[in-house]
C-alpha cells in the first residue's frame, strides 16, 4: 500500500510512467532477498526502504544528463541507484559493478526487469566506452577517482549521490590535490517526505 501512496510522487521526480510496475517488482525483489543477503539494513521497514532509498535516488533524476547512454555504477550492491536508473532510462546501457558474489547473484535477477543491466565484479582500470560513472554511498569522491583514473583523466563525468555538504567539501579539497582541474558542482536535493541531508555531486 505505502508504494501505491507514493506513485504520485515518484511520477513527480520524473520516473516514467510506464515503468512502474518493474520498479514495484524492483522493490518486492530487493525486500524479499534483503533477509538473506543484509542488501540494505535488516532494522528497515519497507516503507524505510522506499522513502530512504528509492525515493532518495530517484531526488537526482531531473539532472542526469541526456547524452548519458552507456552508464557503469560503482558499488551496487542492492542496486539503488543502477537498478532505478536502469529501469527508467530503458534505452541506455548500464554497467553494475559489484564485487560481492552473493550481491552479483541478486543483481543478476534484477536484469530480468531491466535488460539492458549487465553485471560485472571488480572494476576494471580502463572503462571503454563508458559515458558516465554513477555510485550512491559508495566510496569518498577521491577514492572513486582513483578507482576509475584513466577514465577521469580523459574527462570522465560522475554522478555522485552524497549526503552531507560538510564531508563532501572535504572530500572535494581532498580530490583536488590528486587531480588537478576538476570542475565540480554540488546541487541541493530536497526530499519532500524527509528532514535529510542530501547531495548530487557532478563532474561533467
């Protein structure tokens, strides 16, 4: 019932219409396996898990580029945001990039809703073809850079979803003393149902 009460609101931050039943599929499938596999905090009730979660990815949509069709996402893990996305934006191609087994194995379930998912392990040092690295609390901004340095140095573009402002400017200081000329944006996201701290962090 709490996700039928919160479709108003998803279609308002942009989610496609048509795509909804996949992203309630979506859900159903991440809290069914999240017993078994701790994919998010077992104390979190599913109403947690949409307005925290699946909400909180979806407070970014309005500014992901539109020339981004070939997308790899760092950490995975239960698949927020790379799922989400894959679902919505259904002709791109996403890359998922986890290195747990037991998460690969959920993730690759997820490609029954989302064809156009595929999963890898490790990521690797080069990123061929690679339009866009997305990641959701995954690592501090200059690990991600130093993850993926030959594609940030041939200008490769992030779509970063952080919390606090505080530890992203000291991330960001951090950054820049190992990769020089980065242009960063951070943007203000404003959930409509929860008093959070939230962040979109962009180099494009």
């Amino acid at each position: 019932m709490h996700f039928q009460n919160r479709i108003p609101l998803i279609l308002e931050l942009g989610f496609r219409k048509d795509g909804i039943d996949a992203l309630k599929a979506y859900i159903d499938l991440l809290w069914k396996s999240n017993e078994e596999l701790n994919l998010i905090s077992r104390k979190m009730t599913l109403e947690e898990l949409i307005d925290n979660h699946i909400i909180d990815a979806l407070l970014a949509l309005s500014h992901f580029p539109k020339d981004a069709h070939n997308i790899a996402d760092f950490g995975s893990g239960g698949g927020i945001p790379g799922v989400v996305y894959a679902i919505h934006f259904k002709n791109s191609k996403f890359t998922l990039f986890e290195k747990s087994a037991k998460k690969r194995e959920f993730l690759e379930k997820c490609a029954t809703l989302a064809p156009n998912l595929k999963i890898q392990g490790e990521i690797p040092l080069q990123l061929p073809d690679i339009d866009l690295v997305t990641a959701r609390a995954f690592k501090p901004l200059d690990v991600i850079l130093d993850i993926s340095r030959n594609y940030c140095k041939n200008g490769g573009r992030y779509f970063l979803l952080k919390g606090r402002r505080e530890k992203i400017e000291d991330e960001i200081e951090l950054s820049k003393k190992k990769f020089k000329d980065l242009k960063i944006t951070i943007s203000q996201l404003k959930s409509p149902i929860l008093e959070v701290e939230r962040h979109l962090v962009t180099i494009l």
